[in-house]
C-alpha cells in the first residue's frame, strides 16, 4: 500500500530583508507521520511552520497539503485552514477569555458551528485531557503541557519542548 502524502514542500525558499532562514527546502511528509524539525535558534524552524500554515506565504516554492497547492494565488485559504493548527510558542489568545471561550471562537466563526455545538466539541476534547469542568478557567499554557491537540488533519507546534532546549543551552 502506498502512503498518502499529507504535506510536500518543494524548492521552497523565504528570504527577509537581512537574512535567508530557509533556502530549498524539500520534503514529503506522509499522512500519520509524526516529525520533529530541530535546530539552534534563529536557523528557520518557526519560519517553517507559519509558511506550511501560510501565515508567513513563503518568498518562492511550493507546498501542497493533500495534493492542494496551497501556494498558489488562487487557493482557498479560509477552506484549508479549517483543517490545520498550530499551537503557538507563546500563546497569543485572548486572556479575558475561558479556555472554554478560547476552544470555541475558531470553531463557530471558521466552521460556523452554534455555540452548542462548539461548546459540545471542547468539552470532549477537555475531558480527553482531563479538564472536563464547562467552566473551566486554565490558562493556556496549562493546556500545552497537558499535551492538548485539536482534531485537525495537520498540527504544527512550535517550541513544544523550548524548556527542555532551555535546560541543554545552560
């Protein structure tokens, strides 16, 4: 049986105006991998992740998702971003929010699910993680090291180890 590819990236390049983190890139990562992009600070790892999220459109290249050039002017972006995450090095949410508030948002405005229905969703997801409290009030990052994910087809995660990197820099 032959793996599906779920993201390639081809030729890909993204240049600022006084440095060059990534320079041709290529690589295939097939459906159900799980890979690690690791490296010294500053050598392109986060730069990566928001080109495969399109956050950052990348200066040349290409990258599919699912055989969809997602690089291509005339992608539907809000469509694909439906089915991808990315957890944050610092989360940038809103702290007046719930975690619960937090969960749902992206949920009813993207998949214009009713608040019941995004309500319904978090909370399965929560008790999975062993938050299951509709009110809860954790803060963000409690999630992260609870090892939170969304149910996406793709998931980026960025510095999800910075402590440990921290600990070996020392």
């Amino acid at each position: 049986m032959t793996k599906q590819a779920l993201i390639k990236i081809s030729h890909l390049r993204k240049a600022y105006p006084n440095v060059t983190p990534l320079k041709d890139v290529n690589t295939t990562i097939y459906k159900g991998d799980v890979i690690s992009v690791i490296g010294p600070s500053g050598t392109g790892k986060s730069t990566l992740l928001r080109c495969i999220n399109m956050m950052d459109p990348p200066t040349s290249g290409d990258i599919y998702i699912n055989d969809e050039a997602i690089t291509a002017p005339n992608c539907q972006l809000h469509l694909l971003r439906r089915k991808m995450g990315m957890v944050f090095q610092q989360f940038n949410l809103f702290p007046h929010m719930t975690v619960l508030d937090n969960m749902t948002l992206a949920p009813m405005k993207l998949l214009n699910l009713s608040k019941a229905e995004a309500e319904e969703r978090a909370i399965k997801l929560l008790e999975k993680v062993g938050l299951a409290a509709p009110q809860v009030t954790y803060i963000m990052h409690d999630l992260k090291e609870k090892g939170f994910s969304v149910n996406t087809e793709v998931t980026t995660v960025e510095e999800a180890v910075s402590e440990i990197m921290a600990a070996l820099e020392k």
